[in-house]
C-alpha cells in the first residue's frame, strides 16, 4: 500500500519541490544581505560624507585547496544564478581569503542568506594548481544574528548543508524565499532553522565529523579526515555543475537543481556498493521533472547507469477561477532491487474558499514493468487511496489536517464521482466538494468520529508545532533562538515528556 506523508501530499497541491527518495521535497535557495566595495591604499583621498551606521565585516575563506579567483556573491533574489548588476559579490585572494563589509541595515539580512562560490576554469587551488573544471560552493543560512568580523569559510562540506537542505526542506507555498519574506514569517524562519539543524545533525552521524569540523579551516589545522572528504565531495560538485549548465541550455528560463553525491544508505537499498548518485529538478512554468540515477564511475560521472526513479508534476488551472481552482497530476516510476520498475499517480484537485485550501487527491493503485519505458500508469477509474486535506489559519495558529481513506473506510466511495476529474472541470463543482469537507471534523480538537484509514493533524503557533494522529502519537517542536529545537512527546496532549530516540 502506497503510505503518505504530509509532505509528500504537499507536492500534489500546486508547489513545486524535488523529492528525495523517503518522499520528502525539497525547497529553493534562501535570500541575501548587500555588499560595500573598498578601495586600494594609494587612491586619491576624497572627502565623504559621515557614514549613517557602522559597518560590519563578514570574512572567510574559500577552501578545496585554498582557492584564489573565485566569486564569492549573495544571492538576492533566490533564484541560485548570480546577476552581477544586482548581486553583491567579491573574489577570493591569496589563501582563499574573501571579505565583505555591510552596513546594520544590510548585515540584517545576512542570516537569511546563502553564501555562494563560483570557482571558474583559470582560478588557482593552492593545492593542485589551476582550476580545469569549473564548480560552484555554498554555505547555508547561519539564522543568528552577525557579530563584527563574522568568519564565514566556504569549502565542499559546507556546500554539503546546503544541498542536503534543498534536498529536504519542505516550504509554505513559496518558490524564492526573499529576506524580507523570511524576516516577516516567524513560521518559515523557525522551518528553515529546524530542517537546517536536522542536516547538520544527520551529516555529523554520516561522515563522523562534528559541526566545528565542517565549518572550520580544515587545511588551516591539518585535519585530514575533513580534508580528504571535501575533496570527495567536489568531486561530485564539478560534476553536478558541468549537467546543471548541459540542462539550462535545454531549459533556458527554468529553475534547475543538480546534486551528484554518495549514499551508504541508498547502496544497501539498491544493492550497490560505494558508487555515485545524482539527483536532477527542473521546475517549469506548468510543474516540474525530477530524476535520480546511478552513474557510471568516479571517471564517468556525466554518464547514466540506471534510472532509479522519474517523477513528472504538471499543475494546470482547473474548475472554478474565482476559488483559484488547480488540478495536479503527478506520475512516479521507481525501480525495484529486482530491478523491475513500479508506476503510479497521482491526481488532486485544490481549491481555496474564505481562507481555508480544500484538496482532494486519488492514488493509482502501483503497476510493475520490466523495463522503465513500459512503466505507464494513468488510469484513476479505480484508486487504491484517497484522501482529503485542509489547510487554513486561525486567529496566530496555522493548520493542517489530513484525513487518508482506502477501501476498507466506508468514507473510501464518498464524492465517488470524483475520479478521473481531468476532463470533468465542467460537470464537477466546487461547493459540492467544499460543503462535503465542512461537515468533516478538521479542527485540531474535533474528535474523529468518520470511518477512516488514518488521519493526521497539526497545530502552528509562533515558534511551537504540535502534531497528533490517529494512534494518539503526539509531537510538540519547539524552536529556540539558538537555531535548535526541544521535542516533547505525549499519549494525551497534556502530559508532556523528552521524545526518545
């Protein structure tokens, strides 16, 4: 049976994420602060107005080697391409040292911010000698405040958070996150700090290398181990670099993601041992596509082995325009260890009335193919899972409630007729729908009493979530002002302790 996530129902609403391979999506790069320039020290002295504020430095280097040459640039706008007319930027010197200078009012947005480090062909690593190759680097969001002479160091295990945080993060109907749209929304700030806190969490584990590890000079205090791991990861980094410029020459205005990586994991899931894995999006204007494959060799990372899994997400208007009616159609194909091929899809249909998101969503019964081109699946006539969501705010809560039907829920063959709803825009209404969800009970302490498969609930205030479900598991998150998080579990709502494991 097909088991979904609240994230993973998050794609079939109308936003455009990747997925990683567990069904979690992943969100766009974070905004930016401004830049000051400097001048050298022989430059004529001219007289200039008193400053407003202070400044305030942020400082670094850019490590694989130290690396001279490079660009190093904030990106305003979210997008992860650089505009030199709008972007403040700098280029690393000796020792791979770069540094800014903001005012109070430009340091503000610095938090919230990725750092990125464009190595091009002809830049000098002081290790190897000149680039051949060109890649890119990042460091993600700090979300503390800046102190005077911040030191920020970019290398291959910094860029690992990021791409990692993409890779998870999941976000509230936002494609670029800005710094003014960060600074307003106390819940995607507190998102952002969870889910970056959780990569680093899980990055330590994986590589057995501490926080302090991955942002220091590593070359600086002779720690091999750091070392010889950031040169594995970027070797992955020019790769994804050198596909992500091959597919924005087939994609010229889209957004596009490219991660080429590593997994233990994923090696004792598909059977592999020790190879390469990328990870591809491309978000277009109607959806989006994603794939990951197995790669060939350390020497052939620009070519495919096996497709793992291809997702394709197309969103088009729908249904009633006054309640911003959507319909999204997702197909999945996955590869199996037996290495058949597995399809299903996915329908939904959303529409938003007096605050609150509606969504019905119809799940295709799985179908397993020898091959992957054979793996077709679009037949909603009998869905194996339906379920329904709503989504909506309420004085300063948020909420989120999904209930999930299969046929063993009498609530499985209600609105019945809506299946296969592609081409019935003109026969199925909105309010029938709507009137049909109001009588359910989506409130967070509405008792459940409808014939169910299972539910979930959540409630949003500020810097604490609560989470429930059908089995009576409870989780409250809270996000402190350090960046980490205190999770509580309870039986009942009321009684609340330390969660375990």
């Amino acid at each position: 049976m097909v088991d979904l996530s609240d994230e993973f129902l998050n794609l079939t609403e109308g936003k455009c994420f990747m997925l990683d391979r567990m069904g979690k999506l992943l969100v766009p790069a974070v905004l930016a602060g401004l830049l000051a320039g400097c001048g050298g020290s022989d430059a004529p002295v001219v007289e200039r107005p008193p400053e407003a504020s202070k400044s305030i430095s942020v400082a670094g280097k850019v490590i694989d080697g130290y690396v001279v040459g490079a660009t190093v640039w904030l990106d305003l706008d979210g997008n992860g391409r650089f505009d030199d007319n709008l972007e403040p930027s700098v280029v690393s010197t000796e020792s791979g040292n770069y540094s800014f200078e903001f005012t109070e009012e430009q340091a503000s947005c610095v938090p919230y911010s990725t750092m990125y480090v464009e190595v091009p062909v002809g830049a000098i690593d002081e290790d190897s000698g000149v680039v051949t190759q060109a890649y890119q680097m990042s460091s993600p969001p700090s979300i503390t405040p800046l102190s005077d002479d911040d030191i920020r160091n970019i290398s291959p295990l910094t860029s690992i958070i990021w791409d990692q945080f993409k890779r998870k993060f999941k976000s509230n109907d936002k494609d670029n996150l800005s710094c003014a749209e960060l600074k307003s929304d106390i819940n995607l700030r507190n998102e952002l700090k969870e889910e970056i806190e959780s990569v680093i969490l899980t990055l330590v584990s994986h590589y057995n290398l501490s926080a302090d590890q991955i942002y220091s000079d590593f070359i600086a205090k002779g720690d091999t181990a750091a070392y010889d791991l950031a040169q594995t990861i970027v070797t992955g980094m020019k790769a994804s670099y050198k596909h992500k410029v091959a597919l924005e020459k087939i994609y010229p205005t889209a957004e596009i993601r490219v991660v080429i990586y590593q997994d233990n994991k994923m090696d004792e899931e598909y059977k592999f041992s020790n190879v390469w894995y990328r990870d591809a999006v491309v978000f277009l204007d109607d959806g989006s596509l994603f794939e990951m494959t197995k790669l060939f060799d350390t020497g052939s990372l620009d070519k495919v082995d096996v497709v793992l899994m291809k997702l394709r997400n197309v969103a088009i208007a729908w249904g009633d325009p006054s309640l911003d009616g959507k319909l999204n159609i997702r197909e999945d194909t996955y590869r199996d260890p037996d290495g058949t091929y597995r399809c299903s899809n996915i329908e939904s249909v959303t529409f938003d009335s007096k605050g609150i998101r509606y969504v019905l969503g119809n799940i295709a019964p799985s179908m397993s193919f020898p091959t992957i081109d054979e793996c077709v699946n679009n037949n909603f006539d009998k869905p194996e899972q339906r379920y329904f969501s709503v989504r909506f705010t309420e004085g300063d809560s948020d909420f989120y409630t999904s209930f999930f039907f299969r046929d063993d829920a009498a609530n499985f063959t209600t609105l019945s007729h809506w299946i296969n709803v592609k081409d019935k825009a003109a026969v199925l209404k909105a309010n029938e729908l709507i009137s049909m969800f109001d009588s359910f009970p989506y409130r967070f302490d509405d008792p459940v009493n409808i014939s169910y498969s299972y539910w979930r609930k959540s409630k949003t205030l500020g810097n604490v979530i609560i989470r429930k479900d059908d089995k009576s598991n409870w989780v409250k998150s809270t996000s402190k002002n350090d960046g980490t998080s205190v999770y509580q579990c309870s039986s009942d709502g009321v009684n609340w302790v330390a969660c375990s494991g």
